[in-house]
C-alpha cells in the first residue's frame, strides 16, 4: 500500500513537470559520443522505479539481454549484451542517458533498441500485434522512466 | 614437406575440425537416419557464419531426444494423417494425390530437400505448400487446404519425413537469383520499433541466450516443427510472423512473396544440413 502510494505520488509529480521541462525524442540533443548532458524531465530519476522497468517484460525488459548481478532473484538473464554489473562506476550518468535513449548514438550499428526515439523505423508495429502501427509511435520508454533506469544503474557501482 | 609446414597443416585441420566437434552431438533417427546437424557453411554465405548448425544442436537433452524416434516424435500422428490423405481420393476429379505421384516415398524423396524452386510454367519460385494447393485445384479440383492450415502442414510434414536425411540443396542460381536477392534483403533489413534483423539474433547472436531463449541459426531444415509450446506442427512463415511481430513490427502474410522470397534465403543458408522435418522444439 505504501508502495502504491510512492508510485501514485511519482506520477502525479511526473504529470506534472511534464509540461515544463520535458523533452520530446525528436528534441534530444546527444554529445559526440552519444551522451545526452541535459536530464530529459528535470524530476530526478527513481532507482526503484528504474528496477521494475529493467526486469518487466512490457518496459524496458533489459535483462533480455543483460545479466545483472543485482537482479538475480530474477529468472532467466540475457547474454546479448555485455553484463552491466559496475557500469555505474565506468560511465557518467550522461553517458547512461544516451545509451538507454538511443544506443545507437554511442554504438553504431547496435542490436541495442532504442528507447526513446519515435521515428525512422521500417514498418514499425502496434506494439505486439504484428498489425501496423496506427499514428504516431510513443517512444518505449517514457522521459521519466529514461530517467529513472539511468537513475538504477548508477547504482551498480564496484 | 619439413616439420613445420607439416605442423601447420595438422593445426590447421585440428582448428577446422575443433568448432564441429564442439556441438557435434550425433543425431540418428530411428537408428538409421544419419542427419547432419552442423556443417561448412555454403559458398554465398561470405563468411558470415563460420558454421551453419541445425536448430536441434540448441535444444535440451530432453527435447533433443523426442526427435530420434518415430514413437516418441509427437509430430508424427500427423504424419499418418499426411499420408492418409495422400491416398484418399477428393475432389471433383475423384483422384489422390497417388494417383498422379505414385509412392511418396520415391516420388516425394528430394522435394524438401530442393525447395522452395522456381517452377518454370508458374513463372515464380514456390514453396512445397503453394505446390500442394496448386495440385489440389488444378489437378483435383479440390478445395484449396489453406497455407499453414493443420492439413496442409500435416500433409507438408508427411512429404518431409520421406526426405528425412536427404541434404538440403535449394537452388539459388538461374531464375531464382532475383527471388533470392529479396530474400537476402529482408534477411538483414532491420524491421520494428526495435529495429532488429534476423540477422541481429540469428547471425549476430546465436547461441546466445535472449531472456529465457536459447537462440538458434533460424534454420528451417526441421520444418515443419513440432512445438512443444503450443503443441501442434508450425509452418515456416508463421514462424517468420512470430519472429517479425516480436519486433514491434508490421509482419508480412504467411504466403506473401515476401515470405517466400525470405524462405528460399533461409532455406539456402541451411544448404549441407539434413532435412530433419517434422523436428521437435520448445
């Protein structure tokens, strides 16, 4: 109960920042390396939050591909990308933020998805349906919970 | 020949062999059907497999088992199915599917083996399915069974099992190179939300795992498959649906010329494995 709370509380307070300092994926500025300096709400990110978009299949799903140390009470990690134990130590929290927005930036030619970017894809889906997609695409990830992933793997530190 | 070009030699054999061997676990069906289940990879793959390897060398122990013997391969039921409707009159001709080919056993032998191949009267390349529903209305004047339909697969099932062990051989060259440059496109175009090829998990990352799956080369040798999952035989397109769709992507319709073109590609990247269909997976 408390936890919905917190998490009732957090969007409330997302919602409302929304407006003010959020920055839509066609308006995101990257570094040359790929990093974005600039938070993408201004709301600090939630490293709890940032957990349960790791782990669950319909938001990020990362441990599809990476194993983490951290979260090994949960099942079946991943082996497609690198293991992301430390990164928290080895990469700015800019760095992060680029990486989970569009990996590609940093990586070219990565598998990596990315999450939060909208457009030139080739005939992007609804979702999971395998039909077209209807409109405009919402990026996987919402600038918050961008924020509050990079927010959890600054905590993965040696 | 002096010590060291000899040594050389030896490595160099030693190192060819060593990745074979690595995953080279025999599989024999019925204690008589050798397959092979990895091989040198085929001359127009460039290099971008150092070993073409069947999806059954990927499975577990158990699941690798249920394909060694007709009584325990669960895909087998519709085999008998398969073969009992290749004998069975239908249609408006009053004729069997025997009555034309003979045998499946001898008429049928290489079919898997050799498609999808450009017929020459159609002016296109078809799959095996295409072929057996053109039969049924213009030979027998049947109703068509449907692309991917349980008697279609079980009928595409029958007509592999008698190729079982044949090496795959489809042709890529003369008439059928346009079909299979699209094929060859699709293969690496990235599609979805998530902007991934075929070749981003099945080249890139085979043998790795991706959250609970164990990925594979995308073979289609064992086609089509028995899946535990969901406990009935799966065609080869609606496989490349599943695959498309997890992309957050539009897929393209099982039978589209898209799909066959992707299916003669696939095919040809598993030429020197052995027909395995109906394989069993997870």
């Amino acid at each position: 109960m408390k936890r919905t709370i917190a998490l009732a509380a957090g969007m409330a307070m997302g919602a409302g920042m929304a407006l003010a300092d959020m920055v839509a994926p066609a308006d995101v500025t990257y570094g040359e390396y790929g990093e974005i300096e600039q938070s993408l709400t201004g709301v600090p990110g939630d490293a709890e939050a940032g957990r349960e978009v790791m782990i669950t299949r319909g938001l990020g799903n990362c441990v599809a591909c990476h194993a983490v140390t951290a979260l090994e009470d949960i099942p079946f990690h991943g082996e497609v990308g690198p293991i992301l134990d430390g990164v928290g130590s080895y990469r700015t929290e800019a760095e992060l933020r680029g990486i989970v927005a569009n990996a590609k930036m940093t990586f070219p030619e990565s598998v990596m998805p990315a999450f939060y970017k909208v457009d030139g894809f080739i005939r992007p889906g609804n979702a999971f349906t395998g039909k077209a997609a209807e409109g405009p695409l919402d990026p996987l990830l919402t600038a918050q919970q961008i924020e509050d992933v990079v927010a959890y793997l600054m905590t993965l530190t040696d | 020949m002096t010590m060291s070009t000899l040594k050389t030699a030896v490595c160099g054999l030693a190192l060819l062999a060593a990745p074979l061997a690595a995953s080279a676990e025999e599989l024999v069906v019925n204690g008589e059907i050798e397959m092979i289940t990895e091989t040198e990879p085929a001359a127009h793959l460039d290099g971008a497999l150092s070993t073409v390897r069947s999806g059954w060398t990927f499975r577990t122990t158990e699941t690798k088992a249920l394909q060694m013997d007709d009584f325990e391969n669960p895909a087998m039921i519709s085999v008998d199915n398969g073969m009992a409707a290749w004998n069975t009159a239908d249609g408006a001709e009053g004729k069997s599917c025997a009555d034309c080919h003979g045998a499946m056993e001898d008429s049928m032998e290489m079919v898997r083996a050799t498609y999808p191949k450009w017929n020459e009267e159609a002016g296109e390349v078809r799959n095996i399915q295409m072929q057996i529903d053109d039969c049924r209305v213009n030979q027998m004047s049947a109703e068509p069974y449907g692309l991917d339909s349980r008697p279609m697969l079980a009928m595409e099932a029958a007509i592999s099992s008698v190729g079982r062990g044949q090496v795959v051989d489809v042709a890529i060259d003369g008439p059928a190179a346009e079909t299979w440059e699209k094929g060859k496109e699709i293969y690496y175009t990235r599609f979805g939300q998530l902007d991934l090829s075929c070749a981003s998990c099945h080249e890139l990352n085979y043998d790795n795992y991706i959250r609970a799956d164990h990925l594979s080369q995308g073979q289609i040798n064992g086609f089509p498959t028995y899946r535990l999952k969901n406990a009935r035989l799966n065609g080869t397109h609606s496989r490349f649906r599943g695959c498309i769709r997890d992309t957050r992507a539009e897929t393209y319709s099982v039978g589209s010329p898209e799909f066959v073109a992707l299916e003669l590609y696939v095919a040809s990247r598993g030429n020197g494995l052995t027909v395995e269909g109906p394989a069993v997976r997870n």
